[in-house]
C-alpha cells in the first residue's frame, strides 16, 4: 500500500526537456466543414485512427482524420453522451447518456451503441479500466456508491463495504496493483489493493481534496494537485515496479533484462530491514544477455552488491535460461558472502554464464555463489578472477563454500570455471570448501594461487567416512596446467592432506581437455556435451536411473531422494490428520519437491471457506487454505494460519490454472473452485 511522504508545501516545478525537434502546437486551424457544433468530452481510440466526441446537438460525432472531418452518428439518436471510455485494447467503448442517465456500449468505435439496463439509470461517471482491461470502475452519481464490472460494462455490482464515498479521479498504477481515488464526501484520499471492492482511507496529510492524480511510468512517483490549498503533493511508492515484468510465481517469474534489475532482488524498503524479494521463494527469469561493466562505478567504486547475505538469505529460483551476465565488478574486501550470489538456502539457480567477472572479497567468495546451503546449481560457468582478502578464505571459481549433504537436493550439476582463483586457504578453481554437497559433471580449468589447502577442483572436502570421493565427486575433473602442477585436484580430504590426484579425471594438455574425446564423461548419467565449446547444457536436475543402468543405488545414492518423496508424502498427510501441524512442516522443508510430486496419492481435504480471505490475513480459514494448496500441487509454504506472500503466491497460481483472475484474494469466484 502506498503512504504518502515527503510532503511539500512549496509548489515544484517540473521541467522536462524534448529532445524531439521542430514539435510546436502555436498554430491552429478552424475545423470549418461541419459548422458550429460546439463539441466536447474528445475521446482517441487506443490506436489514435478514431476520435469521438458529443454536440450540443446531443449527437455522437466520428473522425478518422483526427478531427479535420466529422460524420454525425444517428442510430441511437440525440442521447448527449458523456465520460467516453475505451478498453485498453480498444474493443469495448463505454459512454453514459445525460439524458436517460443509463450506460451504452459500443464495440464499433461508436457507430452504433446498445443501453446497458441490468442496473438501472444511476448515471455513472469516471469510468476507469485496470491497466490489463479485466476490470471496469465508476461511481454512480446517484447514489455515490462504487460500482465494478467484469464484463466491459454489461452488468454491475455495487461495492457497499466502504460506503457511499462519492470517489472521482480513479487512477491505476502502471502494473494495476494499486488504485487510487478521492472522496468528494470526506475529502480524503483513498487507496484499492483489490480493484475497488474495498478501500482504505489515507489520513496522513488530511482531506486535501487531491485530484489529477499521475503516476510516474515506472510507478516510484505518484503526484496530485490539492483542491484545498492548491499546493502540489508527492507520494513515494515504497514498493516500486522494479522489474520488467512478472508476479514472481513459477509460472509468471520476474523478467530481468538489465544489471539493476538483477541488483533489485537486494531492494529494500524504506525501513532499511524488510527485504521483499529475497526470502520468499519468488521465481527469477533473464530475458536476455546483461551488460554489467558500469558496476565499476557503484556504490563509491565497491560494485555490485551480492544478492542475499547471511542475515538475508536469497531463497528462490533463478533461471538464467542461457544468457550471459557480462563483466561484473564487485570489490569488497571487507565483506563475507560475495559473490553474484552472496548468500543462497534452499534455491536454485541455473542456465547462466558470468564471463570477464572480477569479484573481490573477505571470505566465502565465490564467483557465481560465496556461499551456497542446500541449494541447487546447474549449467552455469563462470570465467574472470575471483580474490579472497582473508586469513581463512574458503574461495572457488564458481562456488566459495558448499554445503548440503549427500540426501539433499543441493547438487553443482554440469557447471565449469575458468576463473583464476587466489586466497590464503581452503582455495579451488571451482569450489573452495564442500561440506558434504555432490558435484557431477564440472570441471575446472583456472589457475589457483597463494598458500594452504589449494585444489584445482576443492580446497577441502569433508563427508561421511561410509561414503567415497566417487559418491561426492562424479565425473568431474581439472586442466592440470603447469601453473597447477604443484596442486591436486582436492588438497585436503577430512582433514587429512592429499599428495596427489584423487579425481580420475584431468588433463595437462588444455586441447586434450576440451576435446569431444576426453573421458570426462562415460556412462549414461549427464552426458557431457562441448559442441566445440565448454558451455553445458542438461535438462534434468536430478540423474534418472532406469534398470538396467549401469550405475546402481548405491553407487550413488540420490536414487534414495528421489524415493523417499511417497513415504514423506504420507508422514505429511499423516500427521495433518492428527493436528500435528509443526511436524508436518518440518516434513514439509525437509521434502517440499518430493510432497507436491506426490500429491496426488494424498487424501485431499474439502475446503469450505466462507470469508474473503487475502494478503495479511489470519485464522483457521487460512491455515486450512494452506492445507489445501500444498496438497493439491501449490506450494504455500508452512501451514501457520498466515496468509503470506507465500500462500499468496499459491493462490494466483491456482487461479491462473483455474482460469480466474490471478489477484491473490480468495473471493466467491476462487472459492467456488475449491472443492
């Protein structure tokens, strides 16, 4: 919701210099063919080839030559039409009569229009669309109630909850999650998050009678003229439209086409703690190369800004869908957790190629990721430097510290480094400390530098003594150079220094490595693929045995995860039977993939909600909402009775498979599809 702040009380002047030459509206001629019709309320269509207006005649008149010619429209006779309005695809045009006080419609650029009589005369004005044309508003200046349409005006519903307000001056936001209005009863500003079926008075500044409400084209600034003492005023919207596109949902991520929409993901509200976009498992999509070499000029010379930290982790999706993030600068030698990705938990990120980095930091450093828990990596690459300033490092190509276990879903999958990687210990050309997390398919080819426990794969290695290296580390190697001759691929194993290769896959020939013939790859799982290049590309996120594979289960145990998501699925159902409501959660983190796969083999529940529910709201209600989405394919999280950005999240995407307006408010039309 917008606040309103910064207010002025001194009059601001905006000037805004054209660059468009030779543009002048000094001279002007009189439109003399049609006579003295004295028109009024001139209306374009969306696409500028028609023009409407009315004259005192009480006649509709057309232009198509942008008003040199009129043609008088006679069909519906001298109705004396007001408060023309197209739909934003210019279909549907809605005017009301002074003289009967009804609604027309005309989807013939006002040719002909047909009265709209399923709510009576009530004489409706302000006629208003959502940005995305689903929805249509007004007030009635008969009664002063708030009236909606669905359908372009052919039937309307009064919206009594806020009461007889008497609003005018409707105005949307750029991306149709805020609309604004005033009150001609109180004077006040009023605020819709839900398309007018209810509103929210603004008390801060008091009944200014603001009106000419305009919103900057990227939505930050919101400025309106008082009509009490006619001063200018400002709004900030503390939550601005900072990406190109998207809800965030799987199905509608956020669309990132430049570096600074790829550093919104840090954006911070106004009170400096609350980070919107990192923690809620939104979903993160690139919609083409990006250009970040200016990033040598941010923030005084210190960069980029890594993506999450420890105290605000990213926990979400990115998808970079094969596109390259190109000459990052990030030189903060005072800071852990650095990387494009400072800090990552229980995320995925795939499909992107950093080149030309140069990344500096204090510790946990990675090129792509400084810090990395429980997540999950695939074809990714990473080529530049990568430095570590500290007496304790834990610096790597792609990945600084790695951590999950041998039964998470974290994995590196078919990702590589070229970086050259320095820092003091625990050092690796593709990760500088794994804890227990596997990596399959990846290499490394970079030069790696400075004092212990340097690998040209992992500077350190720990896992579970009942396991080998084969399980962690499958069909992975490095480009032993002759920089690298005096370091193994993993230089410490469990605390035990190595003194040679462990890893059966390295080359000290860079040809011999890049080569189609190299042996990196030898079985059915991850096909490794060069295609006269290093880029890897592979689909799946896990391996996928079938019998008769070669490798077996317990060769490589992540066959274990994949099965264990039916016997999670019934623990989940089992103990939300039982009211067990904390443990079926933590059943839920521990196996979120593998409990939505299996939903089907769930009992179901029946929902019967009988309230409105929407963002912010609590209760039983909600907590049942919640059981509900997660056992029917839409992950909202845990089951708290709190109607978060999550749950949110889950709603839009069962509307949108529903065939419903993706708003994020459980209302009759959503809940007549929860059965």
């Amino acid at each position: 919701m917008f606040k309103f702040k910064n207010i002025f009380f001194v009059i601001i002047l905006f000037t805004i210099s054209l660059s468009i030459p030779n543009i002048s509206f000094a001279v002007w001629t009189q439109q003399t063919d049609i006579g003295i019709l004295r028109l009024r309320n001139y209306t374009y269509s969306p696409d500028g080839t028609s023009l409407i207006s009315s004259a005192n005649n009480g006649y509709p008149y057309i232009s198509t030559d942008n008003g040199a010619t009129w043609t008088q429209q006679t069909s519906v006779g001298a109705l004396s039409l007001v408060y023309y309005t197209y739909s934003p695809d210019g279909t549907y045009l809605i005017a009301t009569s002074n003289n009967d006080s009804y609604t027309y419609i005309s989807t013939d650029n006002g040719a002909t229009w047909t009265q709209q009589t399923s709510v009576g005369a009530i004489y409706l004005y302000d006629y208003t669309y959502s940005p995305d044309g689903t929805y249509l508003i007004a007030t009635s200046d008969n009664d002063t109630y708030i009236y909606t349409s669905t359908d372009n005006g052919a039937t309307w519903t009064q919206q009594t909850s806020a009461g007889a307000l008497y609003l005018s001056d409707y105005t949307y936001s750029p991306d149709g999650t805020s609309l604004i209005a005033t009150s001609n009863n109180d004077s006040y500003t009023y605020i819709s998050t839900d398309n007018g079926a209810t509103w929210t008075q603004q008390t801060s500044v008091g009944a200014l009678v603001l009106n000419d409400y305009t919103y900057s084209s990227d939505g930050t600034y919101l400025i309106a003229t008082s009509g009490f003492d006619g001063y200018v005023y400002i709004s900030i919207n503390e939550n601005p439209f900072i990406f190109e596109n998207g809800s965030g949902i799987e199905g509608d991520p956020y669309q990132i086409s430049t570096c600074l929409e790829l550093q919104n993901i840090n954006y911070v509200l106004s009170d400096g703690v609350t980070y919107p976009y990192l923690s809620e498992s939104y979903y993160f999509k690139m919609m083409n190369d990006i250009d970040c070499s200016d990033t040598l000029n941010w923030n005084s010379g210190t960069g980029f800004e890594s993506v999450g930290n420890a105290t605000n982790k990213f926990i979400g999706n990115f998808d970079g869908d094969g596109y390259i993030v190109s000459d990052l600068y990030i030189n903060r030698s005072a800071e852990d957790n650095i990387g494009l990705f400072g800090y990552i938990e229980n995320s995925v990120i795939e499909n992107v190629g950093l080149e030309d980095i140069n990344i500096t930091g204090y510790s946990y450093v990675g090129g792509l990721v400084g810090y990395s828990n429980y997540s999950h990596i695939e074809n990714t690459y990473t080529t530049g430097s990568v430095t570590d300033t500290s007496s304790r490092s834990y610096v790597g190509g792609l990945v600084g510290s790695l951590n999950g276990s041998l039964f998470s879903i974290g994995t590196i999958v078919n990702s590589y480094s070229t970086c050259s990687v320095s820092g003091s210990s625990s050092v690796g050309g593709l990760v500088g400390i794994d804890n227990g997390d596997r990596i399959y398919n990846s290499f490394a080819t970079g030069n790696v530098s400075l004092f212990d426990y340097v690998g040209g794969v992992v500077g350190r290695l720990f896992f579970d003594s009942e396991y080998t290296i084969d399980d962690v580390i499958f069909n992975s190697g490095w480009y032993e150079s002759v920089d690298n001759l005096e370091f193994n691929d993993i230089k410490n194993i469990n605390g035990v220094v190595t003194l040679d290769n462990q890893l059966s896959h390295h080359e000290t020939e860079l040809s011999s490595f890049y080569s189609s013939s190299h042996p990196i790859y030898n079985g059915t799982v991850y096909p490794w693929v060069y295609s006269g290049s290093p880029w890897i590309f592979h689909n799946n996120s896990l391996p996928d045995f079938n019998e008769g594979d070669e490798e077996t289960e317990e060769e490589i145990p992540t066959r274990s995860i994949r099965s264990s998501g039916s016997s999670a699925s019934t623990r989940y159902k089992n103990l939300l039977a039982m009211g067990n409501e904390n443990e079926a959660n933590k059943i839920l983190e521990q196996f979120p993939n593998q409990i939505n796969q299996n939903n089907n083999q769930l009992d179901k529940p029946v929902l019967n909600l009988i309230r409105t529910l929407r963002y912010g709201m609590s209760g039983d209600d909600v907590k049942e909402l919640q059981k509900y989405l997660n056992t029917h394919g839409y992950e909202s999280g845990l089951v708290d009775g709190k109607f978060g950005p999550k749950t949110r999240q889950a709603v839009i995407k069962f509307q949108i498979a529903n065939s419903l307006v993706g708003d994020g408010i459980i209302g009759p039309l959503t809940r007549a599809k929860l059965k």
